[in-house]
C-alpha cells in the first residue's frame, strides 16, 4: 500500500469519527451516520489495498520458483 493511500485513508477514518462525535453530541442522526459511513468506506478501501498487497506477494513468490525451477 502506498503511503499516499494510507494517509488518504487515515485521514477519512479521522473525519468519520469526527462526524460521528459532533453527530452524537449534537443529536444529529444523520451526520453520525455520515461519519460511520465514512469510517467504513476507510476500512473497505485499506482491505483493497491489502487483498493488493498480498496477490502482488504472491505473484513474486510465484515468479521466484519459476525462476528457480527453470535455472536448474
């Protein structure tokens, strides 16, 4: 994952909680709500990013034991 991409992702989980906290303390469902929403959307993109990571881990594994299969 990108450094940019876990910023960026920090930084809305951050917002969704603040959304979430003003909603909360002010009575108002539906910004609590948007910071939930928020929140979530975080989540979802790091658990893309992650699935990313690993496939990507995979492939070069993959790419070594092809490369040492084929110099023996």
């Amino acid at each position: 994952m990108s450094i940019r991409n876990k910023i960026s992702n920090m930084l809305q989980d951050l917002k969704g909680r603040g959304k979430e906290a003003v909603g909360s303390t002010t009575g108002n469902k539906e910004l609590e709500n948007q910071g939930k929403a928020d929140q979530t959307k975080a989540g979802l993109k790091d658990a893309g990013e992650s699935v990313k990571d690993a496939v990507s881990n995979v492939k070069d594994a993959g790419e070594s034991v092809k490369d040492a299969i084929t110099a023996t």
